[in-house]
C-alpha cells in the first residue's frame, strides 16, 4: 500500500490543478521506445481515486508482479486510453513522431469516456522533456514525471504491462526471437536471434541491430 508521505508527494500536480479549477488531470507516458521490435504503447489515465492498496510507481522500479497487481487496481479506480503505434508506422515517421501519435491516440480514447468534458476542464502532463500534439487541451511535460506524479506513474504501469503482454503474444508466433524474455528491446540474446534468423514481421527496419 502506498503511504501518506508518498501519496502527498506524488499528487503536487493533481492537487494544484484541481486548485486551478481544472476538472480532470491527465497524466501521460509509453513503453517501447528503446526495443527492435514490436509497437509504442501509450496510456493516458484519470485517476477516480488517489488512494491505492497496491504500490505505485514508477514501472521501471517495480517487479513484473507488483505492476501486474497495480495493472488491475488502476482499471478499478481510473479512466484509462490506451494508443498502439506499430512497427510500420515508427518505420514511417520515426519513434518520436509515432510515441507523440500513440499519446495523442490515448487521450483521445480517455477523453471520450469522461463525463461532459470540455477543453477548458483538461490539462495533460506528459512523462519527459518534450510533446508535440495537435489535440487543444492544455498541456505540461514533466521530466521523471512518473516518481513525481501518482497519474503518470499509473499511465507508466498501464503502458508497460499491456506492451509486454503483447509481446508475450508475439513470442507464440515467433519462439524463436525470445520476446517473452526481452520484450523486444536489443538484448544480446536477441541481437543474435536476428543474426541467426534475420527480422521478423514485427521487426523495425529502421533500428540499428548493431
């Protein structure tokens, strides 16, 4: 369970913009940006409620298990959007353009199940230094935002787990990449895989496999 002290610490931003009148704060972030393989995946959440049983935080310093847990908590007290951007389209236009893409999907996705939300009564805080979106809500970016705010850190656990479960899916396709263990991302083991085996359909030509 998470503990006052962190509860406080974690909810600066959701506290100051429900003092600005704002209505529904959005907190932002995506998982697969570094791997070979495989799509971004982005979530947006809105937290229903601020106190959870489960820990919260960022993904990266959680196990698998505490985020599969804090997985299913954040859906029970939470609006969530979720964006997917695959192989093809960060072929296309680039990681960066596509991850902005799968955040733009996600909030939008959000959006729609708030009730009676208007642009005036959104603000959008995005984990890092950098959005580009042509939605008109008003925006922030927060560096290290997911151990700074309870709503990128949720949209952090959300992007994270689903992202890996689809590569968990991939790896019943394709056994012989490894995705179950490295989740697409340039590990030795599956630089070799592509070595040996060539790219895969879910492969992105446009990564360096070096």
């Amino acid at each position: 369970m998470v503990d006052q002290k962190s509860i406080t610490d974690m909810l600066h931003y959701e506290q100051q913009a429900k003092a600005n009148g704002l209505r529904f704060f959005i907190g932002v972030d995506e998982a697969g940006r570094g791997p070979l393989a495989g799509p971004v995946v982005a979530a947006a959440v809105m937290l229903k409620e601020w106190v959870f049983e489960e820990r919260i935080a960022d993904s990266k310093k959680m196990t698998e298990r505490q985020r599969d847990r804090a997985f299913h908590e954040i859906f029970d007290k939470a609006y969530v959007g979720i964006g997917v951007m695959n192989e093809t389209v960060i072929d296309d236009v680039n990681i960066l353009n596509a991850t902005h893409l799968a955040m733009d999907q996600a909030i939008r996705r959000l959006v729609l199940t708030l009730p009676e939300a208007s642009v005036r009564d959104v603000e959008i805080a995005v984990d890092g230094n950098l959005f580009r979106t042509q939605l008109p809500y008003r925006y922030r970016t927060i560096v290290k935002g997911d151990s700074a705010s309870m709503s990128i850190a949720c949209a952090s656990i959300i992007a994270k787990v689903y992202r890996d479960r689809i590569l968990q899916k991939y790896d019943t396709l394709f056994p012989q990449y490894g995705f179950k263990k490295h989740k697409g991302y340039p590990t030795k083991a599956h630089r070799d895989a592509i070595k040996t085996h060539g790219y895969s359909p879910i492969h992105r030509r446009s990564f360096s496999v070096k």
